[in-house]
C-alpha cells in the first residue's frame, strides 16, 4: 500500500505542475490544449461500452426516424435558426 500513496503523491505533484503550467498559457492556448486532450481521449475510448440506457435511446430514435425519414429538418437550416435567435 505504501507504493500506492507514493505514486499518488507523485500524481498529486505532476498536476500541480501542469495545472500551473496551463494557467500561464492565453485562453487561446489553453482552449486549444483542451481540445487536444479531448481528441486524445476520443481516440483512445472505442472500447467503452455503451450504456444500456443510452442504447435503448440511439434505438428508440432510430426507429422513429425509420417510421417517419422526412420529418426531420436539415441541418443548415436548424443552425441557421438558432444563429438568428442568437
């Protein structure tokens, strides 16, 4: 157990160092080092599973769109209209 605090205490230490690190960094810098991360983190996460819940919702509205393929709204149209409420 003394290997674990060890190298939670050296975890402890390296974000701190990071996190100092990135408050130096413009907003423009940090945005970008948070979109880097997450795009890591997207590649690497094709083996999570799939929640059952949000399983049965990606087949529910599957099977709506199945029963009903032209009532839904293009996209360039949906952003156009909340670009215009904006």
């Amino acid at each position: 157990m003394e290997w674990f605090k060890d190298t939670l205490q050296e975890v402890m230490v390296t974000n701190d160092r990071v996190l100092s690190k990135f408050r130096q960094l413009s907003v423009a810098e940090q945005l970008r080092l948070v979109q880097d991360l997450w795009d890591e983190i997207a590649a690497g996460s094709t083996g999570l599973p799939l929640p059952d819940a949000h399983r049965k919702l990606l087949d529910e509205r599957l099977r709506e769109h199945e029963s009903d393929p032209g009532g839904v709204e293009p996209w360039e149209k949906v952003r156009d209209s909340i670009l215009g409420e904006l």
